[in-house]
C-alpha cells in the first residue's frame, strides 16, 4: 500500500484520520506520515492495510494502470 491507496481507501470508507488511526491501533500522526509518503515500518503499514481491508476495501495492484482501490462487493 502507497501513501495515495492510503488516501483513496480512506475516503473510500468514509473514514477520517482519526478514526482509521483508532482501528488500526495507530497514533493519527502515524497515517499523517504514511500520506505523506514518509517510510514506515512494513509491519505498521501492514496493520494500517488490514484495518482498511477490515472496512470493506481491496488493493490493486500496479499492472500497467496503476496502484489503486475498490469497495469489496
């Protein structure tokens, strides 16, 4: 997951910095920096990405069309 799919998803499920950071178990400073596109550790943008995909989003791939987002069915 990249900085922009970290934005994308978010809005995606409505959900605020704050909010996301209370689910994922992360400090709202912490999603600051990862849309930010600072490095994290992967095991924290692990968790931030489970959290996201808990809420209902699938990451895409890059495949030639770009990294992206979408709501599961």
């Amino acid at each position: 997951m990249n900085a922009t799919q970290c934005k994308m998803a978010r809005v995606a499920t409505g959900l605020g910095l704050r909010e996301l950071a209370e689910v994922a178990g992360v400090s709202p400073n912490t999603i600051s920096r990862l849309e930010r596109g600072e490095e994290l550790k992967p095991a924290t943008v692990e968790t931030i990405q489970s959290a996201l995909e808990a809420a209902g989003v699938e990451f895409i791939a890059e495949n030639g069309g770009g990294a992206g987002v979408r709501l599961k069915k």
